[in-house]
C-alpha cells in the first residue's frame, strides 16, 4: 500500500467490531440489577450510584483518552482500553461483594469503553470521502453493542446465574483485545499525530483537514461552539428518554398486562436497537444533504414527539406505538452528524481535545436531563408530570435545533458535509 493510500485508508469494519465486543457485558448488571440488590441487600439508592459509575468512568477517561491521540498513536489508546474493558468486567462478578466494590469496578469498565468510543469516533471522523455514512456505521455498532448485551444477558440468565452469565460475556470481549492488537498490522496513517503525517494532499482529494471557507479563526471558534451546544441538546433529549421509556411504558401497561414491567424493558430494548440504522442512514444523508440541514430535520421530528409522547399515558395503544417508532428512529439518528461536522471544522492537530470539551458538555447535560425529568414527575404526579417531564426534552433539543439554524447561516457551514470538487455531481 503506496504513502497516500496509507494516510487515507480506515480500518472501519474493525474498528466497530471491537467496540461491539467491548459492549457486549457492558449492560448486564444494569439487566440483572434487582438480583444484584437482593442478593447483596443494597438499596435503590446504592444501586443508581454503581450504574451511574460507569458513565463516570466512560468521561473520566475520554477526556484523557481523546487528548492523548492528538499526542501518540492511537492503536495505544484502543489496546489500553480494550484490555481494561475486559480484565474488569471478569473481575465483576469475581471481587464485587458490596455497593462500594461494585462501583469501582464499574467506573473502571466505562473507563475501559471510554478509551474505544470516542477515540473511534474521531478516527471514523477523518474519512476523506462520505465521513457521515462512516461515522454513523461506527455509531450505529455502539447501539447494537448495547442491545447485544441486554438479550445475551436475559438468553444467559434464563439457565445460568447471573455472575456466570456475567463471566460469559466478558469472556466473549476478550476478543476485543486480540482484535485491537491486530490494528498494528494495519496502515498506521490514521492514528498518527497530526504532525506526524503527510499532509500534502493527493490533487483533487481532499487533505486531512478541511479548510473553513472565509472563515478566520473566532468565526470557525463561533461554528464549533454551535456544534458542541446542538449536541448537548441531541444528548439532553436522548438519555431523558432512555431513562425515563421503560418507567413510562410500565405506567401505560401496569393496568392492561400483568407483566407490564417485563413488556416495557423489551419495547425499550427494541427501541434502543432502532437507532442502529436509524444512524447509519442520517449519516449517509447528511453526506448528500448537509449536516446543518439533516441534523436540523432530525431534530425538529424528534423535538415533536417528546413534545407529544406524554400526552398518550391513555392514548390507543396503535397511536403510542406509531409515535414512539418515529421517536426512537430519531432521538439518536443525528448523533454521527455532529461529531462528523465537528471534525470538519476542527484543525485536525486538536481534534481530539475539542472532541473531549465535546464529550465533556454533552455528557453533562446527559446527567442532568434523567434529573430533571425525575423532579418534575415528584413536583407533579400523574399524567401532568409526564406531560411536562417530555415536554422538558422537547424544549431542550428544540434549543440544539435553534443553534444549528443559526449555524446553517455561517460560512463555516459550508465546510460541513462538503463534498470534494472530483465528486460533485454535474447538474
């Protein structure tokens, strides 16, 4: 393989395989979590804490992660992140006896999986030609991986406890890791540091960053600053509704099925496994259309349906169902169209550490929103608060939507989803 083919060329198959296997014991304390409870005799309380170490761990260790591929090859972040992932999720089930035990090591399993994700992303992210498609494949394994673990977990636990179950599925990431080890036999171009590659581009290709178009440096500031704060509304509405759609569903369900709990957790354990293609297409049509101008689609569509979804706690069973479909297809379709238009905005040498502020605020707002929505259903029961608790994600990624119209405006938007001149279509 020549030098600019090197530089060009993506393992992006593998790169999603080994963050599929990364996930795939990633869910499944969360699935067992009420045998865990009685089991060790830890409240709810103690509980909520351990599940919440792992996305702790995730951020803690993307903000490290991220910078250091602007730094060092990143094939060291993916083998570190991979070997940790899966060492403390066999661990799990081995040493965790208490609340206390439980919560390291799941801070250190999400810290594992924050050396894959996001570096991934960012990787995915420099592809020369059809970057949406790219990342929202990489993205869409996230979502696959994540409803992997819920159905080998419920598979596995239906003959095996659940701390074996546990060890079968860490055993199975360990393939991660011999997968990340044979990234080093792959072109090496891609996860070099930025001052470490070529940067000439080939003569009609696009290079390894985009020049912004008339933009100086406080506008193009300005255009990534509006992509990281319409983010934060994709992530605000999203994890609101992953973790408020299976309580919701169980109240809708408590009075007409007796295992209203049960049919809840596989409705949204499917709704979770729709964002799969749901990424996959907007990305490869934010590719022919534009990021600013599919992102914003999306995200009015989505805005609509938390505007409209508390609203059916007593609608007709076929009408929650059509509006939750549309819900799920887009509460998550746009999540590789930001981090592909971040990345063709940003100089290629900080990437990874304006991608970590990236991480840094969406997953904030992620924490607060599951927050907020809970407040509201305590300050008003019934069938109010769910309208208002919707509501509050509707308005949340309406303001992300707002900010991405404003940038469609800027001339730095034209650098996002901007197609080379060898590929545009004659009219």
């Amino acid at each position: 393989m020549d030098n600019r083919k090197e530089q060009t060329y993506i393992p992006i198959g593998l790169l999603a395989l080994i963050q599929l296997l990364v996930l795939v014991p990633s869910c499944c304390l969360p699935a067992v979590l009420p045998l865990v409870e009685r089991q060790w005799g830890i409240s709810h309380a103690e509980s909520g804490v351990m599940v919440a170490a792992f996305q702790a761990g995730y951020v803690a260790a993307a903000l490290v992660a991220l910078p250091l591929t602007d730094r060092i090859d990143a094939r060291h972040v993916f083998v570190g992140g991979a070997v940790l992932s899966a060492v403390t999720h066999f661990l799990f089930p081995l040493l965790a006896r208490d609340a206390l035990s439980g919560t390291l090591l799941r801070a250190l399993t999400g810290a594992g999986l924050g050396g894959i994700y996001m570096p991934g992303v960012k990787i995915i992210s420099q592809a020369p030609a059809s970057r949406g498609r790219a990342v929202g494949f990489y993205v869409s394994s996230y979502l696959a991986g994540t409803s992997l673990s819920f159905a080998l977990t419920g598979a596995f636990t239906a003959f095996l406890p659940w701390q074996e179950a546990y060890l079968v599925l860490a055993g199975i990431s360990f393939a991660a890791v011999f997968l990340s080890l044979w990234l080093w036999r792959q072109p090496a171009g891609a996860f070099l540091p930025c001052r470490r590659q070529n940067k000439t581009p080939e003569p009609g290709k696009a290079g390894p960053a985009r020049e912004v178009p008339q933009a100086g440096k406080t506008q193009r500031n300005l255009a990534l600053a509006l992509v990281i704060l319409g983010y934060t509304g994709h992530m605000w509405e999203m994890y609101g509704l992953r973790s408020w759609l299976a309580p919701f569903l169980t109240a809708v369900f408590q009075e007409h099925y007796a295992r209203a709990t049960s049919l809840a957790a596989t409705l949204t354990a499917f709704s979770v496994m729709l964002g799969a293609p749901s990424t996959l297409l907007a990305g490869w049509l934010s590719d022919r259309l534009g990021r600013t101008r599919t992102a914003l689609a999306i995200m009015l569509t989505s805005a609509a349906c938390s505007l409209t979804f508390g609203w059916l706690l007593a609608a007709p069973l076929w009408l929650l169902l059509l509006v939750g479909l549309v819900y799920s297809l887009t509460v998550t379709a746009d999540s590789p169209i930001f981090s592909a238009g971040l990345a063709e905005i940003a100089p290629r040498e900080k990437l990874g550490s304006i991608m970590a502020w990236q991480t840094l605020v969406g997953y904030l707002f992620a924490t607060v929103s599951p927050a907020v929505f809970g407040l509201l259903l305590d300050l008003y029961p019934g069938p109010a608060g769910w309208v208002l608790a919707f509501s509050s994600l509707g308005a949340g990624v309406l303001v992300g939507a707002a900010l991405m119209f404003y940038l469609s405006f800027l001339p730095a938007s034209r650098a996002m989803g901007e197609r080379p001149p060898s590929q545009r279509v004659s009219r």
